[in-house]
C-alpha cells in the first residue's frame, strides 16, 4: 500500500487561502525576534524599527518582560473584572504614579481606551447640563487625527479611507486645525463637552501638537468646563524620552488614553482620568471582560521595571538627540526626495516627496523594517532600548537608499 503524500503549504499560501485581505502586507514571514532583530523563514534578519507599530517597547524578547509573563502565565491567567487580583492594583498605582492623581480603567487596546474617553466625554456632558442627555456631548478633535477602527473611534477620526464604508458613524464630533488654537476656540458651544487629540498624532505622519496649543487647550478646556483628553496610544510610554509627551508641554489633561508599547507586545489599554473626573463611571456604565488581567498586567509591569531599571526615558532623551540630526541631513542632502523630518525621541518620520512604497522596499531588502505614515511619510519607531549601534546602521541604510535612488 503507498503511503499517502504529504502536502507541505507555505506560510504565504495559508494566507492567500485563509485570512482576510483587510492589509497591504509586505511578502516577509518574521519567524523569531531578539532585541531589536527579527529574522525571516529564510534565516534572513532585519533591523526592527517597525516595533510591531510603537507595541515593542522593550524589542523582542526581553529576559524580564519574558520570565515575567512566563512565571504568571503559570500562577493565574485570567479572573474577569468580577474580582480583584494583585498586578492590576499595582499596575494602577505604578500609573498614577507617572500621570498624577487619579484613576485607572484598564482593557485591551487603543481602540477600546479611545472609546473610553468618548464615553467619559458624553457622561461629563450629561452632567454638564444637569442630568439631560443629547443636550451636551460635542467632542472637538483635529483634522488628520486617528483615533481608532470601533465606531466611535472612526468618527472621531476625520479620514475618508477610514470612515468610507460605514456611514452613518456616530453624531457629535467637529475637527479644528492642529496646532490653530483659535480654530478650536471658534468650534465650542453650549453643546460641546470635551477636545480630543492627540498629542502627537502619528498615522497621518508624525504631527506633534505644540507646547502652546496644549497649553491653549488647557485654558480653553478650564474657562469652558470640557475635559481636555489625550491619546497618548502611539506617542506614550515613553516614547519621546517622557512617559508621556504631553509633559514637554507642562499641562494636566483630565484623561489619557494609553496602549501600545504598555504591554510590551502583550495586548494592553488603559485609560487614566483625572481624580475629579473618575466619579463619572460607575458600576454598570463600562466595562470589559479581558481587560486588566493577571497576564496582561504582568506583561506591563515588567515593561515599568525595565523602563525604570534601565534609566531608558533618559536614554532616549540622550541617544535620539543625534540619531534626530543625522535624519534631518537627509533634508539637506537629498532635497530632491526628502522635505522633512518630525517628530520627537523614538516616535519619527521622514517625510518624502515620492511614493515610499519603493523606499520601504528598499529598506526591508537592505535590512531595516519600517512603517508608513500619513502618505509620503516613513516612520521609524525603534524600541526604547535601541543602541547606538543601531541608530548609526538605520541612518547608514537609509542613506544608502537615498543615494541609489538619487
């Protein structure tokens, strides 16, 4: 009797045949990852300034965040919210710690901490006009904002390649002009509750607000009791050489979303609010049934250690001042494909006068892995403990594509 053959499907063909083509993957299969290294199915290895799009705080696989979440995965996985346990209470207190006096709701996204922060918006409103709900629930974001793929979140993100599709979105949002104070100023009204932005907004190419715009908000916000909410999903956690980067501007939102590299590369969301604004949720109102567990919290607890272990806000403050220079050279010397770099400490993009379809290609086939951004835009977002070797390869791949295309 012959034996039967065996069919050996690759990778790429599973994909083809089985999931949905909702994304422009690039042809690689990443297969292992160790700091900030990941290699292919054909033993090829990259650098990752990709970070899993800003999640991989600590690159891959750091020996703490691993025996971490080895050594809860074996105590305790999952409880729901029904009941305390240890890691969230102390991820908590570790938050409040780096945002202020307040509160923490935990889930499992930036998706969900955004939505969060719409839901908080519209209570603060109904309290805003005495208890009557639709009366008060206006939320002012920024033109060329993301805020998330949920309802809410679409609508709240003034894109037509994000929104196109699922019409009729949610009511109640108005879009000013990032960085145009007055354009907010002249959007509030009796119904407005609260002004939503991101600090930096980074998937329409690495915008940052100012110090005085922030500051604007603030002041706005306080003369017309709306909350001033930040996401800080993509440029927090340390990011910009701050835990948060609203903290280069010296203000105090009343609530901040926060995901991403929280967990490390474990899905994670949190959202603290202000301790004047926390009484706003109560039981019933809010909820989720993965958010905050042991698992989860133990994969950003260890994020926290390392973080403050190894000094790495400082060293991203330190080590990205000259990786920053050498990017803005780029500018100078090759006019003709690069107008620009933005951005602050690990959270960049080089902003290009062509396509950058042919420019991450070329990247990925030297070597280095990075996303892109807000059209023209390349992104580089190495983890937090990148180091300087690293830096100094990215600037010499990126300028030796810049010179072959030249």
């Amino acid at each position: 009797m012959t034996a039967p053959s065996i069919v050996r499907t690759s990778t790429a063909e599973h994909y083809d045949a089985h999931v949905m083509k909702n994304y422009a993957r690039a042809p690689l299969t990443l297969v292992r990852g160790s700091g900030t290294k990941v290699w292919d199915d054909g033993g090829n290895s990259y650098l990752d300034f990709t970070s899993g799009i800003a999640v991989s705080a600590l690159g891959h696989c750091h020996p703490h965040w691993v025996a971490s979440v080895q050594r809860q995965a074996g105590e305790l996985i999952h409880v729901s919210n029904l009941f305390r346990n240890p890691n969230q209470g102390e991820l908590a207190r570790r938050l409040v710690g780096y945002a202020g006096p307040g509160r923490v709701f935990f889930c499992n996204s930036g998706a969900e901490a955004n939505e969060a922060l719409i839901k908080l918006a519209r209570l603060h409103g109904v309290e805003k006009a005495g208890g009557e709900e639709g009366k008060c629930f206006k939320i002012i974001c920024a033109k060329n904002a993301f805020h998330g793929r949920t309802f809410g979140g679409m609508s709240a993100t003034p894109q037509e390649k994000i929104q196109k599709g699922f019409r009729p979105l949610v009511p109640g949002f108005a879009f000013g002009e990032l960085n145009h104070l007055q354009s907010f100023v002249d959007l509030v009204d009796d119904q407005t509750a609260a002004i939503f932005v991101e600090t930096i907004q980074g998937e329409s190419g690495i915008n940052p607000c100012t110090p005085e715009f922030l500051l604007g908000l603030r002041r706005l916000c306080d003369e017309r009791n709306l909350l001033l909410l930040l996401d800080e999903v993509q440029c927090g956690i340390g990011r910009t050489g701050r835990f948060f980067s609203y903290e280069y501007a010296g203000v105090t939102p009343d609530a901040i979303g926060m995901a991403k590299g929280l967990g490390g590369g474990f899905p994670i969301g949190a959202v603290w609010v202000r301790e004047r604004c926390a009484e706003l949720f109560h039981p019933g109102n809010h909820g989720t049934t993965f958010g905050g567990t042991p698992l989860a919290c133990a994969a950003a607890l260890a994020v926290l250690d390392v973080i403050e272990r190894e000094t790495l806000l400082e060293k991203v403050r330190v080590n990205s001042a000259p990786w920053l220079v050498e990017l803005r050279k780029f500018a100078t010397d090759f006019p003709q494909q690069v107008l620009g770099v933005r951005g602050q400490g690990y959270l960049v993009g080089v902003q290009l006068a062509l396509d950058p379809a042919p420019y991450l290609a070329a990247l990925r086939e030297r070597g280095l892995l990075a996303p892109s951004a807000g059209g023209n835009v390349v992104r580089l977002l190495p983890p937090l403990n990148v180091t300087i070797a690293d830096l100094a390869k990215s600037i010499e791949i990126f300028r030796a594509v810049l010179t072959a295309k030249a």
